[in-house]
C-alpha cells in the first residue's frame, strides 16, 4: 500500500508538534515527572509535620523558663542539642526530631528576642 504524499509532511508536523509540546510543557508548562512529583510531595508533607510540631515544643519550652536562657546563649546549630535534651520534642517521631528541635529553638530565641525587643528595660 502506498502512503500519498499529502500525508508525509503532516505526520512529520504531528512528530514536530509533539516534541515541541513536551518541550515547552516540561521546560516552562510546569510538567514533572512522577519521580519529581514524589519527592515533591514528601518534602511537603515533612514540612507539614515540622510546622505541626513546633508550637507544642515551644508551648513546652516556656513552661520550663530556666532553660531558655541556655538555649538563647548556644549557636543556632547547637540549639537542637538543648532542645533535644529538655525533653521537648519527645512525642516526635525520630524522623522527624532533628527538623522540629531546630525550628523549635529557633522560634524560641526569636519570641525571646522580641520579647526583649518590645521591654527593653527588663521591667
């Protein structure tokens, strides 16, 4: 069977078309792949569980006050060490203890730092 030459070039525009329909949709359409869009999910959903945790770590560290101000006095990469060893972020589950003891301590020495912001006379 013989294909008539009107059908060459539109099968090679159709080809033509699809490429560049890929190209522009993966390249500035916003099109990921399945693997993209898993891992994209799961960084989503850890960031959930951290910004779920960190108000009950800091609501448990101002109720033990005397241990602020040795978490105000480390490095921000220490922090998490204090945090950790207080007993804040107990009820986290191992996954995802490191992540929220940092965001914890940082919220912590940031409420304090306004705190000391908005009375600077320490009355």
């Amino acid at each position: 069977m013989q294909v008539p030459v009107q059908v060459k070039p539109a099968v090679w525009g159709a080809i033509g078309g699809a490429v560049a329909a890929m190209i522009i949709g993966f390249a500035w359409g916003g099109w990921v792949t399945g693997g993209t869009s898993q891992k994209n999910a799961g960084v989503a959903a850890n960031a959930a569980v951290v910004q779920a945790f960190v108000p009950l770590c800091v609501a448990k560290a101002e109720q033990q006050p005397e241990q602020l101000e040795a978490l105000k006095k480390q490095s921000s990469y220490s922090r998490y060490d204090t945090v950790i060893k207080a007993g804040w972020v107990s009820n986290v589950s191992e996954k995802y203890r490191r992540d929220v003891a940092d965001q914890c301590g940082a919220a912590v020495v940031e409420s304090m730092d306004a705190a000391a912001a908005k009375n600077p006379r320490g009355t």
